[in-house]
C-alpha cells in the first residue's frame, strides 16, 4: 500500500509542479492543490484543467504493486472562487497553507474523470473553460458545505482553439475605432501585393485590442482573394519547438482527436500535394507533427540539420501559397514564442520582401526583436481608448442595459480605456446588478472582474519584493509617494528603493521624480483594486491606521 501511495504522489507532484501549481497538502490517497498561489498566472484555470486531464491519463498508466498498468484510477475536481490562504487561524505557527472558502469545497468526481466548475461566477467564460472540451456533468452535485447546487462540467479534453482571444470571443461586438490601425494595416496590404512584401509589428498590453485589430482586418480582407497563416504563441508552450508551427499544421490539415497516424500522414500528405518537393517536405513535417513514419529522420539526421530543413520546408510551402495568391501571415504573442519559432521568424522577415506576403507580428511592449528596426518594418503601439470611444464600447457591452452616468464613469475611470477592462468591468457590473435584483444601483468600490483576477495578480505575484509595497499603495490610493510607503511599511530605505524600482520597472506604477522624493502613480487602477483586495481586511486596516497616524 505504502508503495502505491508513494508511486501516486510522486506522479501527481511532479504534473502539479509541471503545471505551474502548488501541493498544499498530501491527504493520505488524496492531494490538494492550488494553481494561483503561491504565485498567480493568468491562465491558471488552463492550467489546472490541463494537469487535471493529465493526472487521470497517467494514474492509469502507473505500474505499481497493486497490479498492472490501468489498475489504479484517480478522480480530479477543480474549484474556482477567492480564498484565504495562509495562516487563517492566524497563530502563526501553522506549516501547512489552509484554505477557507467555496472553492475547496467543491472538488469531487467520479473515478476517472476530471470535473471542473472553474469561472463560477454565472458568466462561467473563463478561457479554461472555452478551451476545454466537456460535457455538463450528471451526476448530482453533492458538496458539503454548501447549500445551493453549483454546476459543474466533465472535462473530456483540451480543444483546439488557441488563443483567448479566439476562446472567449464569438459573436464580437463591433470594432470600436482604430480606424488608423486599420488604414495602415490596409495600405501595407495594399504594398505588399503590388510592391513587396512588408512586416507590420503591433505592440500592447494584454487586452488593449491587438487581437481583435487583426480580427478586424482578416474581415476587410475577406473579398480579397488570399490565403492566411497564423501562427499562435501560447505561454503553456514555450519550451515545445516550433509550437505554433506544429498547431497551425495540425489545424489546416484538419487532423482530428483520434485520427491514427497514417490518416494524419494521408491528411498531410494532400495538404502539401501541390508543392514541388513532397517527400522530402512531408518526412520533415511529419516528423515535426510527431507522426511516426518509416524515415528515421531523428537518428539520422544532425538537429542543426534537422532544424534548417524544417525551415527551409515551411518557407517552400509559403512560397507554393505565396506564388498563386498574396498571403496574410499572422504571428500572435510573440513575447510566448520558443526559440525556434523567434528564429524562424527572424528569417521570415527577410523572406516576405520577396513576396505578396503581409507579415503581421503582435507582441506585448516588452518584448525585444532584432528585426524591428529594418527597413520593411512597421512598428506600431497601440494605445488606449479614449473616454468617448470607451463609453461607445461600454454601450455595445451593456447592450439593452442602459446604465446610469455614475457606473459609466466609475468603469471609466477604472478601466484605462484598456477593452478588456472594459468589457469585463461591463459585464461584472451588469451581472452583479442581475443578482440584486437592481441592476442599476451597483457602484461596487474595488470590483476586480473574476475573470480578470488571475491576470492581474499574475502581473504583481512576479515582482520578488515589489508586491507588499504595491499593496500596502493600494491601500493609499491611486498614487502614494516614497515618504508614506516608507512610514507604512517600515522596510529598510535600501529594501523599498529596490521594492520601488520594480514596481516602475514593470510599469505596475509610474514614477515621478526621484525617491525619496518620488511619487507613484498605479499605471491600472484596477491593478490596485486587485492588490487592494488581495489584502485580508485586518491587515488594510493596520496600514489605514497607521496612514492615519502619519
Ligand atoms: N477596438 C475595439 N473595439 C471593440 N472591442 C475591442 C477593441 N479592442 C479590443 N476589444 C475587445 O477587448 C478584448 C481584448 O482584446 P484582444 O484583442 O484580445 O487584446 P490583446 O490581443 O491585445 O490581448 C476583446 O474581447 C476584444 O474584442
Ligand atoms: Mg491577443
């Protein structure tokens, strides 16, 4: 028994860590684990659907004592919903991390499936959810504790949408101005197919619209007579070579869940009919979509080589497409990219000139790209939405809902003119206003969107030192200046300086001045609402009465 157990904690701690999570707590034949904390990502939920999905598969595959593989069977639940976590009793002596709240609750399925109620607030969009495939589930919720029935879903699989972008937005609203975005995306079209081919890079933060930018021009292209690439970056796969490359593949050559590998090969093999060097192209494509062929490239073949040939197959393919109709190459989130998929795209810069080829590269102003200041590139940076354009988008969200001034302004101003703020506030404000009843009276200070909680305090959980003293300047107020922080939070000058230092360099705050004379602006309002109510109550009334006593 004993051996059984140790072989299943050891798989499980190993995917949970794989994933990104935390194992709080070992429970004899049971773990409890959390995604979220110690360190929040923004796709937590993905990840804890992914390695619940992972976790069924390989208990079954687990050799142990108690019989062969396909003995053993596990049940995964996963909860969403804010907890505190920590030392809840608050003696302090506590080793372990409790969590009190819903979510613990509410983890419980049949042996052998992963059941998931992630997004529970009733919009139920987070993108975990989008992207997975599953199926409500039937048997009769029954979780202690708790007196109202919640809904909660079988997760069969991952599905093959890729992005958030494409995850959570079906039927999208209308584009909301970047009407120079849109010429200029246009007019570089227009160069690419009677002049040469050109790079247009998009720069911006997460949910200011570099997605739905290039949703919008795929749209006008639509009567044009062309053909599309995209290549989606994904951050659970940054250490997968040529990721995106392997997706877009698989997607267009339309492989399907189950399909065996010499259907994938006969597929792959009518999508690449028409190019001049099949058989060459389809061993490296084949083995790049890991379909196992007679042609043992692997051994054979120098990875150095092995990576030139991949290249040089898929900028044949291009070229086949480019040579009949002029092409949109889309590159989405670069700042996730392997670095096989960076050198590619180093390559395919200077491979566009020569062709009809509109290469459209997004990326968050982080990112760093050698290529960006060549001649066929165009940078642009995205900024944020005007007040008026703000509250059009509020208005297409809100839909029949007409919500009075003060809520307008108040999603207004803790939106930043950030769309995705936006919608999101929006929607949060219009459901909570559905759950009292009253759907007008809703000025909720401090509304972190659920759906926007994990992103948000993924922004701050990455600071080392920064993220107390952003809290404790939360607590101030949308700006605070070094001499309060100082007073607040007691820290050494040395410690708040370096504290200070990342918060402005991760542009969570902006700096004026110089400290100790500084003073700090929080670049969102809505990532000070999210380091203000990550706070236990106790602990923000300590730093208020100690702004008091200031
Ligand atoms: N100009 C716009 N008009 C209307 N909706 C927008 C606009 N820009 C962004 N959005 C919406 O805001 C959300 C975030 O935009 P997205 O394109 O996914 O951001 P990014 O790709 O930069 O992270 C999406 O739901 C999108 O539809
Ligand atoms: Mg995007």
């Amino acid at each position: 028994m004993r051996a059984v157990i140790a072989a299943f904690h050891n798989s499980i701690t190993g995917l949970v860590t794989r994933f990104g999570g935390f194992v709080a707590r070992n429970l004899g034949d049971g773990v409890l684990a959390y995604f979220g904390y110690p360190q929040a990502h923004e796709d937590d939920s993905e990840r804890a659907v992914n390695c619940g999905l992972v976790m069924v598969q390989a208990v079954t595959k687990l050799d142990t004592l108690a019989g062969p593989a396909g003995t053993l069977r596990a049940r995964v639940g996963i909860a969403t919903g804010i907890v505190v976590v920590g030392d809840v009793i608050g003696s302090g002596s506590s080793l372990e991390t409790p969590v009190v709240g819903d979510a613990p609750k509410s983890g419980s399925a049949p042996s052998g499936h992963c059941t998931s109620r992630c997004g529970d607030d009733r919009r139920d969009n987070t993108a975990a959810h989008r992207r997975a495939v599953r199926v409500p589930r039937r048997w009769p919720p029954c979780f202690e504790g708790l007196d109202d029935p919640i809904q909660a879903w079988s997760v069969v699989a991952q599905s093959a949408v890729d992005s958030r972008f494409a995850a959570l937005r079906f039927g999208q609203g209308a584009l909301v101005n970047r009407i120079e975005e849109i010429e200029l995306l246009l007019r570089r079209w227009k160069q690419a197919t009677t002049e040469s081919g050109n790079v247009v890079l998009l720069l911006g933060e997460p949910g200011i619209g570099k997605s739905r930018l290039i949703a919008a021009l795929e749209q006008r292209l639509q009567a044009h007579r062309m053909c599309g690439f995209r290549f989606s970056c994904s951050p659970h796969h940054q250490d997968s070579p040529l990721y995106p490359v392997v997706r877009h593949f698989e997607r267009v050559a339309n492989f399907q869940r189950g399909d065996s590998p010499s259907t994938k090969l006969e597929k792959l093999r009518r999508l690449l009919a028409s190019d001049r060097e099949v058989q060459t192209d389809l061993a490296v494509f084949a083995y790049l979509l890991s379909i196992p062929t007679h042609d043992k490239l692997q051994s054979t073949i120098a990875p150095q080589r092995l990576k030139e040939m991949t290249f040089a197959a898929i900028v044949r393919k291009l070229e086949s497409l480019a040579a009949s109709a002029p092409m949109l190459v889309v590159v989405e989130d670069i700042h996730w990219a392997d670095p096989t998929t960076l050198d590619l795209l180093d390559k395919l810069v200077a491979f566009v000139e020569r062709w009809p080829i509109l290469l459209v590269v997004t990326a968050r102003p982080e990112a760093q790209l050698s290529w960006a200041s060549k001649a066929n590139v165009t940078v642009r940076l995205l900024n944020a939405l005007d007040n008026e354009h703000a509250a059009q988008l509020i208005v297409n969200v809100s839909g029949a809902i007409s919500l009075p001034d003060n809520v307008v302004n108040r999603i207004l101003i803790h939106a930043d003119g950030v769309p995705l703020f936006i919608e999101e506030l929006t929607k949060t404000v219009i459901e909570r206003g559905k759950v009292n009843n009253d759907p007008l009276s809703i000025i909720i200070p401090n509304v972190v969107p659920t759906t926007l909680n994990a992103s948000l305090m993924g922004r701050l959980d990455r600071l080392v030192a920064g993220k107390e003293v952003a809290q404790i300047g939360s607590v101030i107020g949308r700006e605070f200046s070094f001499e309060m922080l100082q007073e607040l939070s007691g820290l050494p000058t040395k410690r708040l300086m370096e504290a200070v230092r990342e918060l402005a360099q991760a542009e969570i705050a902006i700096e004026h001045g110089r400290p100790p004379d500084a003073t700090y602006t929080f670049k969102h309002a809505l990532v000070q609402d999210a380091a203000y109510t990550s706070m236990l109550r106790e602990r923000r009334r300590r730093s208020i009465y100690g702004l008091l006593s200031c």
